[in-house]
C-alpha cells in the first residue's frame, strides 16, 4: 500500500457522490433566495442547544480558558466532570487523558480533533498520541461522552476531544509573561480585515524546568507556534472557504526516569545522572481546506481536506546494555523498586552517578540510550451534511458525515551505549551504535456517520449509528515481513431527553463503543468493545446542575504496549487482551453565578466517583498491567484511574478587576493491576490563583500562582521510579492591544 496525497483521487463511491453533491450545491447556492449563515468551525451546529442534548457533551468557551490562561491541557480539563488525566512531566506537555475510565495513557483511548477534523499524529496505525495541540491557539473545547462521542473514532469508548482554533478580531495584541524556573511566553496575534479575514497568532514558550541534575543542566522545554487562518464568506454569508497553515515544534529535556521512594522522599525534583542526555525534539506542520455551503434554508454542508506532518527524535535512558540473554541486565523499573536488594544495589549506583560501570560482564552495566525517531503523516478529506426541520409539530435534525482517512508511522530506534564514570555520561566507543527498531505502519479508513434527533413536545431523541471499514499494513525492514490485515464494524447509539418540567429533565442513553486492533497484532487480540449506559438529571438556569451515572460493560478490554508504560523493545505496539471489565460511576456538575452590587461571584463545581476493575482472571504480559506473567484477578483495578476526584472553581468579578481560586482533589491512583508489587499514588490537594487587572480597554495586567502550598506530591510511578508534579509556580504577564 502507498500513502500519499494521491489516493485522495482514489475516493470511496459514497464521498465521491458527497464531493458531487457540493459542486451541485454551490450551484444552487448561486441561485438561492433564502440564505443561511454557515457556521464556523465547531462541531455542534449552530441550533443545537447544550440544555437539551439526550447525552452529555460540555463545552469550554474562550472566557472560560482565559480566566487561568493556562498552557497545560490536564490543568484545563479538570474543570470536566469524568475526565481522567494522568500528568507527566509537570508541564502538560505529553498530555494523558482518559474519559469515564478509559485508561488515559497517551490519551490513544479518546478520539481527538482539531476543528473537526482528527488530529492525532497516526489515530489508526499508532493511536498514542505525542503530539497534542499547543493551547496558545485554542478558542474552546468540546468534550464528548456518552452517546454524542458515537459519532466520532476510531477510538470510541472512552469520548472525544474537539479543539476550536481561534479567529482574531481585527487589531493586534501583543503578550509577555514570566515567572518561576525561567518560564518565558510571548505572543503575538493579530487580525486583519481585507478580502476575507486573516488570524495569525505566533507564540515561544520556555522555561528551564523545575527537575534538578547534579551538573545543573536544563530540565526544561522551548516551545514556538506559529497559525495562520482565513476566512472568506461569499454572497450573503451562505457560502465559506477556510485554509489553516500551522507550524509546532518542541524541544524539551524530559525523560522517563522517576526515583526510588527514598530519594523521592529526600528530594522530589531531583534527577538521577544517567538522564542528563534525555531529550525530546520534534516539529509538527498541519495544512487545512474547508469549503462550506447553504444552498437552501437549513441545509449546511462542509467539505475539508487536510493533512499533517509530525516528526520526532527522542533521546532517552532506555535501560542497561547486557548481551547475553542467558545473563540480563536488571531492569531499571525493579531496580527503582527495590534498590537495597543486593542483585540491584550497584545498578541503582550506577544510575544516581554514586558507582562507575563498565566492570561486569557481558556490558550489563553500561547505559542504553535510545534514540527514538519516529516520522508521521495523517491526511483525509471528509464531508458533513446538516439538514434542519423546524416550524411543524415535530423539529427534525439530520447529520451525515463520510470520511476518507490514511496515516502511516515510520519507526526507526537506535540504542547506544554509555558508561557512568566519575558521575558523568562517557560514549562506550567501544559498543557500536545498534538499530533495534525498523518498520512501517499504514491504515486507510472508510468512515460514515449518520445522525438522526428528533423533539416532539418535551421529548429529544438521538440516534447514531457510525460504520468503519479500515485496512492496515505492517512492513517489519529488519525481517522482511509483511502483514496484512482489517476490521470492519458498527457503533450504533440512542439517546432520549426528557424536559420533565420548564428547567429540569431527564436523560438516558446506550452506545457502543469500540476500539479496533491496530496493524501487526496477534491472530487471538480482540477488539476492545463496551456497551455504554448513562443515565442523568439536568437542571438549568441561574443555578445549573447536572448528575449523570454511567457504566461501561466491556466484552474486552485492550491494551497496547509502550516504551512511556515500561514496555522493552520487543514489545512496542503489541496488543493484549484484557478480557471482561467493567467501569461504573456517577458525575457531578453545579455551576452559578452569584451577582450583588457591582460585583459577581462565579462558582464552578466538579466531582466524578469512577469504580473501574476487571472481571476477568489471567496471567498478563502487559507491564501496563503488572509484571510479566504476574496474575490479575477479578475485582483487581484498571491503573491509574481514581476513584474519587473533584475541582472547585470560586471567582470575584468587580470593575475591572477578577481574581478566581481553584482547589482540585485527585484520589489515591493503583500503579498497576495485578497485587504483587502493586504501588499506590497517594491522594493530593492542589491549588492555584489567579488575578487580572484591566488597566484600559488596551491594556492588562495578570498575575498566577500554580500549586499555592507547594504540595509534593507524585503523578506516575511508570515506567520506572516516581515522578512529581510541579512545584509552586508564579507567573506574571502583561498584554496590550492595538486597535
């Protein structure tokens, strides 16, 4: 199979009459007498009210980012009820993100989009997702779960993700801020008005990093964006042709390396010496062509091409270097567990800089680095019809949705090899540079969703039934082989609403989700398949709140192996079953704003009990899950989800003056399934303030405070060794428009 912009000529029969039907559109457009006002990028249409919607999907305005103004997606999506996020590196800057118990690594089990269309760097072939959006740019986000996530995949279990780019007003605003461990942001936006309307917005982030290394090197990252949009609306605004030009890259000094709990204890920010060469630097370009059309009143129709590019390089300590397999090299997971143990003591030396290597046998203490390097690309055009009947006894809203998508992962790793001499990292010249990884995955995917909502009265309804065909290709260079492979299914869903009095009503709602098995896997890897029930009350108005329990009953729950989980080499990318699982709970939601003299006081309130275990019993071989051959059990927890978590959000809005406190809640996180050896993340408080003064309709003035008491607390104890979050962090910043 060849993957290149070519094969869009080589369309499926149902987008090939999608693209016919907008040439006939636009002709009849030409024509029309009455005109509709095409909607911008967002995926909910411009009728359809959040209130009312038989499934629970909530949006995050502009106002709502801007009030912390944050650069950390976890940090963001706290304020969601049934998100599960799992922080990394402190900075958000490989973000994990889970819904309703979908296990959040590499967030490869929540479907993300960028106005509407997929964004991930490979979301069939190689679904863990390094790259995610940079805020700076961000509008709003969508976030889908339950019945209304039936309509976007691959991956459909867990939700979706929809980020809405920002389109500047006409002016220009400039933007400095600065603050703890050398963090630096600038940006620059502006918005012009000619023949349609130009938004760019430009952006640098950096800071030094918080994490210590003996030789004072940079723990930190640089980040630059750079996004051009226009827009041009024709005859009376019922015609629309967007372009999106955007420019990402990273360069930042992260690792995977965490401590032993002893070291954590004595100092939480410190890192050992043998990551002083991790590395991370990748570049990511997106191009995007959106036509869209109103031929007639309530009939919208949108056709997109877009395509992305994401490259990668990563540097990082990937183990020891032993030879001979009838004598290994200890794992630095179980060497970070259990470093008083004499067969691990000396590599645990070694790692911290404390022991030279380079003295045993077979090289099973020189240091492995492996370069990680990994190319991208993910193209697709795709159509959706929105036709809207109001006016009679009955209000009918029809969506179809047909997408033609490819992508493919180069995979190239390379390993060299380094002694630890008098607490420096010293190249082994004498171990030659080692390819470990060389192969090539393809997907292309035949998508088509069709929803159908319907009001009679006080009742809603949605069905959605969404169809994919996909086919996969592996090409393993270092053996020769070839695999070939496929999935075709169905994930239909059904959503009722019921407005039971003028402010409150009732929700219920059943879907499936699915998640497909990924190119190269093992004949006996299932699909991952639930079947998704909620079941909710909604109450709008001056105090709104909604409360919706869920279940997820899995036939079989999937994992996938990566290097970020503990995974070697040999095992990147391999699927494992997980058999029967299941994932219950119930979601809160209370928001108002209080409003006196002058002043408002808006208050947001989150909280989600998630209970998610397995049901079945078996021996894994997913270091996700556990040692290998370690045994999970029935009853025995799905990692790294909480089962408590909560976020409250209180503000003081006067003049021109606002200030917002939010305190979050996280509950004790299971490191891993199986009991033997299990960890427990313990539970944590953080919080943060934030301030901003409008000196003049021109001119502003913020202040904030991350993580006010300076907790010390843990994210992640994977692949090896505990890791912390972020220590207090203040920044300051000023911005100033020219109108």
């Amino acid at each position: 199979m060849e993957l290149s912009i070519s094969r869009f000529l080589n369309l499926s029969t149902p987008l090939r009459l999608c693209v016919a039907f907008f040439v006939l559109f636009a002709a009849i457009s030409a024509k029309a007498d009455d005109r509709t006002a095409v909607e911008k990028l967002s995926v909910f249409g411009k009728k359809e009210v959040l209130p009312t919607r038989p499934g629970s999907a909530h949006v995050l305005t502009s106002e709502e980012l801007e009030k912390f103004d944050f650069n950390d997606i976890h940090r963001v999506l706290r304020s969601v009820p049934g998100v599960n996020l799992q922080e990394e590196d402190g900075f958000g800057l490989r973000p994990n993100i889970g819904l309703r118990g979908g296990h959040p690594h590499r967030s490869k089990k929540v479907a993300v989009f960028e106005d509407g269309v997929l964004i991930g760097p490979a979301p069939y072939s190689a679904p863990a997702a390094y790259y995610f959006p940079l805020l700076d740019k961000i509008d709003s986000i969508e976030v889908f779960k339950g019945v209304p996530s039936t309509a976007f995949g691959p991956n459909s279990i867990s939700g979706a993700l929809n980020l809405v780019t920002r389109m500047n007003e006409p002016g220009v605003k400039l933007g400095i801020n600065g603050g703890s461990f050398g963090f630096q942001k600038y940006n620059f936006s502006a918005g012009i008005e000619t023949w349609g309307d130009f938004s760019i917005d430009a952006s640098r982030i950096e800071s030094t990093g918080f994490k210590e290394l003996q030789n004072s090197d940079n723990t930190g990252f640089v980040q630059h964006n750079f996004t051009l949009r226009w827009d041009k609306y024709f005859v009376h605004k019922d015609q629309n042709l967007a372009f999106k030009f955007n420019w990402a890259d990273e360069v930042s000094n992260e690792t995977y390396a965490g401590l032993t709990d002893a070291d954590f204890a004595a100092n939480p920010v410190q890192r050992y010496v043998a990551t002083e060469n991790d590395k991370m630097d990748w570049t990511h370009r997106q191009l995007f062509l959106s036509y869209a059309v109103s031929p007639i009143e309530d009939l919208r129709a949108r056709l997109t091409l877009y395509h992305h590019g994401f490259a990668r390089s990563w540097n990082k300590l990937n183990g020891f270097g032993g030879t001979n397999p009838a004598n290994p090299s200890a794992q630095i997971r179980d060497v970070l567990d259990q470093p008083a143990l004499a067969a691990n003591n000396y590599f645990y030396q070694v790692l911290s800089g404390q022991a030279n290597s380079g003295v045993l046998d077979d090289n099973r203490d020189v240091l492995d680095v492996g370069d990680n390097q990994r190319q991208y690309l993910s193209q697709g055009v795709q159509t959706h019809f929105t036709y809207e009947i109001t006016g009679y006894e009955w209000d009918h809203l029809l969506q179809l949705s047909v997408r033609y998508h490819e992508d493919q992962i180069n995979r190239f790793h390379e390993s060299r090899y380094y002694n630890m001499q008098n607490s420096q990292m010293v190249l082994n010249t004498g171990l030659a540079q080692r390819t470990t990884l060389l192969n090539q995955d393809q997907a292309q995917a035949i998508t088509t969703a069709l929803s159908y909502e319907t009001t009679v009265g006080a009742w809603t309804s949605q069905a959605i039934v969404r169809a994919e065909d996909i086919n996969y290709q592996r090409d393993d260079y270092q053996t020769g082989l070839v695999q070939e492979s496929g999935d075709s299914f169905m994930a239909p869903g059904l959503g009722v609403f019921y407005q039971a009095f003028q402010n409150t009503g009732f929700l219920l709602g059943v879907n499936k989700g699915y998640t497909p098995v990924g190119p190269g896997q093992a004949a006996d890897v299932n699909p991952e398949e639930a079947i998704n029930f909620e079941l909710g009350v909604r109450h709008t108005g001056p105090v709104g709140v909604e409360l919706i329990g869920f279940l997820s009953d899995y036939e079989n729950l999937l994992g996938t192996c990566t290097q970020s989980a503990g995974c070697l080499v040999n095992q990147l990318d391999q699927s494992f079953n997980g058999g029967e699982s299941r994932v219950m709970g119930v979601e809160f939601l209370l928001h108002t704003d209080f409003k006196t003299v002058g002043m408002n006081f808006p208050v947001r309130l989150t909280s989600t009990y998630t209970q998610a275990e397995f049901l079945s019993s078996f021996q894994t071989l997913l270091p996700e899950w556990g040692p290998a051959n370690g045994q999970i059990r029935v009853g025995d927890p799905i990692p790294y989800i909480p089962t408590f978590q909560t976020n409250l959000m209180l503000g003081w809005e006067w003049g021109r003056f606002s200030t917002y406190l939010n305190v979050n809640y996280l509950g004790e996180l299971a490191d891993q399934a199986v009991a033997e050896g299990r960890k427990i993340i313990p539970s944590r408080f953080v919080s943060g303030l934030a301030m901003a003064y409008q000196i003049n309709p021109a001119a502003r003035v913020k202040f904030r405070v991350d993580n006010i008491t300076d907790e010390r607390y843990a994210v992640s104890n994977r692949p090896f060794g505990l890791r912390p979050g972020r220590p207090l962090t203040a920044i300051a910043g000023f911005e100033y428009a020219f109108f």
